[in-house]
C-alpha cells in the first residue's frame, strides 16, 4: 500500500507555487500551478493529466508585469474549472478568479477589488448547482484589519454579489473553506483573531443563496 505508480516533475526553466489538484468531468487529473517566469510577472499554469501520469495538456494564463497567485481550484461535472487566488500589479493585491474551459482554455477573469489595501486571499471555491461560482477569502480593509469576504458570479463570471464580514477592525476575519449546500446556501469556514486577547477561534458562516 502506498507504492507510487508514477510522478511528474516540472519547472525547468522557471520555478513553481501552490500546487493543487482536482479531479475533473472526464476522469483526468488537473493540476494548478504558480509559474515565476521573473520577479515581476507570475503566471497560472493549469495541466492535465490521465491516470497513466501522461500529460493531456498544458496552459499558461497570465499579463506581463503581474503577479497571479494560485490558492484555490474548483473543477465542475462537465470539466470546467475556476482558479481563485490574488493578483498584484501595484502594491495591493486584488482577489482573481479564472473561468477555464475542459482544455484549459481562459472563458472569463474577473478581478474584485476589497476596499483598502488589499492583500486579499481566496480561502475556497466552488461551481455552484446553477454554474456559477462561489468563493470566500479575507482582504485587508480600509479598518486596518482582515476581513472575511464572501460572493457570488453567475456562469460568465459576472459579479453577482459580494460581501464583507468581519468585527470593523477589531479581529482579523479569515476564510478558510467553503461549501455550497443542497439548499444552495453556503456554509463558509474560518477562524478570528482577536489582536487585544491574540485568541484565535474557529468560525462557521451559513448564508442564503
């Protein structure tokens, strides 16, 4: 038990972040990456692979002179999938979220600045029950504190709604995970970190749909 049937390695010319894996609609492996290609860009870089360990195919999404950051990967039945994570450009880091297609293939990105400065960070997505899309982070606010953030973008991903939720600076809200439920409502995990007491306590938030 727990032989390996085989492993990939990449990253000849450049190094890689953030590794995560997804199990797709159509029964391959995929995989998200951070590609460095220098210090100033950072690019997605998105394969798959069958369970012979071949690689199917590879994508490099990505604008020169910006940093993307991979943190979180959601695949749906029919092989779409959306990269969440942030993206810097200037000294705030803004929260990303990239519709792919069953290839790879960029369908839409969308950019969701949080009021403040930013360093923002995707705690978890998914591809809700409408083909839309879910995610939750936390981002530095204008309170000089995290907040947890929460939203929503129908299937072209347009932004339907998004919300802050948090204690107006006096505890950093983070976003860890999230789920959506038969219902549609989503229940989000995470943790507060109260900077008075340094108390950290776990946290659930369940929204409507």
């Amino acid at each position: 038990a727990g032989a390996p049937l085989w492993t990939h390695e990449g990253g000849v010319k450049s190094w890689y972040g953030g590794g995560l894996v997804r199990r797709s609609g159509d029964a391959a492996t995929i995989v998200a990456l951070r590609e460095v290609t220098n210090t100033q860009t950072h690019e997605v870089r998105v394969f798959a692979i069958d369970d012979a360990g071949e690689v199917q195919w590879t994508k490099l999404h990505g604008d020169p002179l910006t940093q993307y950051y991979v943190q979180r990967l959601a695949a749906g039945p029919d092989g779409q999938m959306v990269v969440c994570g942030s993206l810097t450009r200037t000294a705030a880091e803004d929260t990303l979220l990239l519709g792919l297609s069953a290839k790879g293939d960029e369908l839409w990105k969308t950019r969701i600045p949080v009021p403040g400065p930013g360093h923002d960070a995707c705690g978890g997505v998914v591809i809700t029950q409408d083909g839309g899309v879910a995610f939750a982070g936390s981002g530095y606010t204008a309170e000089a504190a995290y907040e947890m953030w929460v939203g929503k973008l129908d299937a072209g991903g347009t932004q339907v709604w998004a919300n802050a939720y948090g204690s107006m600076g006096k505890v950093n809200d983070f976003a860890s995970d999230l789920v959506e439920l038969a219902s549609g409502e989503l229940v989000v995990g995470g943790n507060l970190y109260d900077k008075a007491s340094k108390g950290r306590i776990r946290t659930l938030l369940w929204l409507t749909p």
